[in-house]
C-alpha cells in the first residue's frame, strides 16, 4: 500500500511541476547523435532553454512555463530552424527529418501551420535571391530580368503572407510574416506605404489585444517612426525656402562601400537623379538614363543616382553594372537628403550646373537632352 501511495504522489508532484507549462514534443528520425537545441526567439537576441541529443527513436520533449503575451521559439538541429509561438499551456507536436529538418508536420496548432506556411514562402524567397545574386553579367538585359525575378519573388511572398496578415492581425502568423528577413534584409518596409499598411494593421491589433506586451510596443514604435516619415516629406524644405536654389551637398556610399560626395562632381555638368530599383519603372527608367549618359558623358556629363531602396539585395544587384555614379541612403523614405531636396515621388531628379548650382528640377527625364546641353 505505501508503494502505491509513493508512486501516486510523484505522479501527483510531476504533474502540478508542468501544469502551467506549455509542451513541445515530436520526434526527428535519421538524427541520432545529434543535439536538438530549444530556443527563444526574443526581440534583441535568442536564448537556449533547453537541449537534448538525440536517440535512435528521435523523440523529444521540452516544457517551458506560460508566458502572459504571445511568445515566439524554434528548434535548431544544425544551422537548420523550425521556428514556432506559444500563448498558453498547450501541447505542440513536431515530426521532421534531421535530412530535411524544415519539411516537418506540426499537431496542436493551427496558428502554427501559418508560421510553417510563412517560413515556406520566406525560404523560396530566399532561395529565389541567392540565384539572383549569383546571376552576374554586364548586359542591359539579364540587369533588367534580375530586377524583375527579384519584383516577382517579393510579390510571391507577400501574396501568401498579405493574406494571414490582413485575415488575422492580431495572430502570431500576422506577427511573424511582418518580421520575417531575407539576407538580413527586412521584407516588409516600415517606410513603403503598401507595406506599412500591413504593419499597422498589425500594430493595431496587437495594441488592443495584447496592449503592454513587448511585442506591442515594438510595432507601435515602428507604426509611429513610418508614419512621422510621411509627415515629414509633407514639409516644407530648405530647398523650397530658398529663394536661390544652391547645392545640399550629399554623401553616401556606392556598392563597394566607397563614400561618394556630390560636391565632388563640380565643374561637370550633373543629373542627380532619387530613385528605388525595388519599383516597376527601374528597369525601363535606367535604359533611358543609360541613352542620355552614353550621349553626354564624354563632354563632362555625369549622374549621381541615390537609391531609397530599403532593401539592399535588390539595389546591388540592379546598380552593379551601372556606368554612373550609384550610392544608397539606407534611411529610405526617412531620408534626410531625400526630405531637403522635397523628394515626395519617385523618381525625382534634379539638374546641376558646373559651379555646383541647382537649375531646375526635372519634370520629365524623356525632355532633358536640351537642358543639358545648353549647360555642357
């Protein structure tokens, strides 16, 4: 009788240890051997709560206690992830390869199934950019079909993810999408004003229903910085003030990292042309740029071209083989130089003469030849 009683009690106790914890479980077969770590996916870092190798069966459980807000986690075999998020004491259940660790089953969780389909669509992105970036050439026209894979990747993305954004915002499948990267580039542009509209809307559900969490403040802090952007290309410039129209000097770096100083340029007669690669007018915009510098270039011609491109990948790969002069300001839309020159549509370009001053502002790129060569 008391070795009943014995073993009643530490069933009792091992239960009431994991009543307010939350289970991950499964298994990862052709993995023996190898460590299984359990990890914390948190705003600035990510912690290892627990770990385990592996047997022969594959088997593994984790417990973890219950958070207040929605928490997010993954399982690393390797340099391979499965990434996950808790929001209650329930079980979740894995079932992978250590082969193919992220082509996995998960049990337990319907929001899950969205992370699982949100992390697929961000692999082929990924996979998608990598061949790009790996696709080099001189030619106007494999420039041009990169630009346009990587345009067409992007929207692939998005068209599985807009969806489990805008069906349920305030889900962890919604939260996850808007963070997820690609070379350690954000997909989601708190400065694109598509974009920020599904970070908003996610900034706002959580606000209500998970108001206070850390999470929350993350994304109302990034709904406010896009907005105030918007405010602030609405306001006047220096260069509107000015009743004579002398040049903002700008320096930023080319794609070799090299600082390249507008003000460098004088005594050339110069385009200085804002712009974005990650739009539909790029490709068919820089072919007739290209024209116009091929014509002029040789009698002391020259463009510097500043890119608001968020996205680093898609500016590299279509500037590389550019003969002018192609720099980045990392800002994007919050830009600093892009505000004092009043640039509030894309593409915006200016004319700038051999003593370095602003003659006008650029309405129409196809008219300009005559401008330039009444300067040259």
């Amino acid at each position: 009788m008391k070795k009943y009683l014995y073993l009643l009690i530490v069933i009792v106790t091992f239960s009431a240890c994991h009543r307010n914890d939350f289970t991950v479980t499964g298994n990862v077969s052709d993995a023996e051997g190898k460590t299984l770590y359990f990890e914390a996916t948190q705003i600035d870092k990510i912690v290892t709560l627990d770990s385990i190798k592996l047997k022969s069966d594959g088997k593994f459980t984790f417990y973890a206690p219950k958070t207040e807000f929605p928490e997010f986690y993954r399982l690393r075999l390797d340099s391979s992830y499965i990434h996950f998020a808790i929001d209650s004491t329930e079980t979740v259940a894995f079932h992978t390869s250590g082969k193919s660790f992220t082509d996995y089953s998960v049990e337990g969780s319907e929001e899950n199934k969205q992370i699982q389909e949100v992390s697929k669509a961000g692999s082929l992105l990924k996979n998608e950019v990598d061949k790009i970036l790996s696709n080099t050439g001189t030619s106007d026209s494999i420039r041009i079909a990169n630009a346009k894979r990587l345009l067409n990747a992007l929207d692939q993305y998005k068209k599985t993810t807009l969806p489990i954004i805008y069906g349920n915002p305030k889900s962890k499948a919604a939260y996850f999408a808007i963070f997820q990267q690609v070379n350690g580039n954000i997909i989601f542009d708190p400065f694109d004003k598509e974009d920020s509209k599904a970070i908003r809307a996610v900034a706002n559900a959580y606000d209500v229903y998970y108001k206070g969490s850390h999470r929350a403040k993350q994304l109302y802090n990034m709904a406010i910085a896009s907005l105030q952007a918007e405010r602030q290309l609405k306001q006047p410039t220096l260069l509107e003030q000015a009743k004579e129209a002398s040049l903002i000097d700008i320096s930023l770096p080319d794609i070799k990292g090299k600082q390249q100083k507008l003000s460098d340029l004088k005594g050339k007669v110069v385009l200085l042309d804002f712009t974005a690669y990650q739009t539909d007018y790029s490709p068919e915009y820089n072919i007739l740029l290209a024209k116009i510098y091929k014509q002029f270039r040789d009698k002391g011609f020259e463009i510097y071209q500043v890119s608001l491109d968020n996205n680093e990948n898609f500016w590299k790969v279509s500037a590389s083989n550019l003969p002018w002069i192609c720099v980045r300001d990392e800002a994007s839309i919050y830009s600093t130089v892009a505000n004092l020159y009043n640039v509030k549509n894309l593409p915006s370009a200016f004319l700038i003469d051999r003593t370095g001053a602003i003659q006008k502002r650029i309405a129409s790129i196809e008219s300009i030849s005559g401008e330039i060569q009444k300067l040259l």
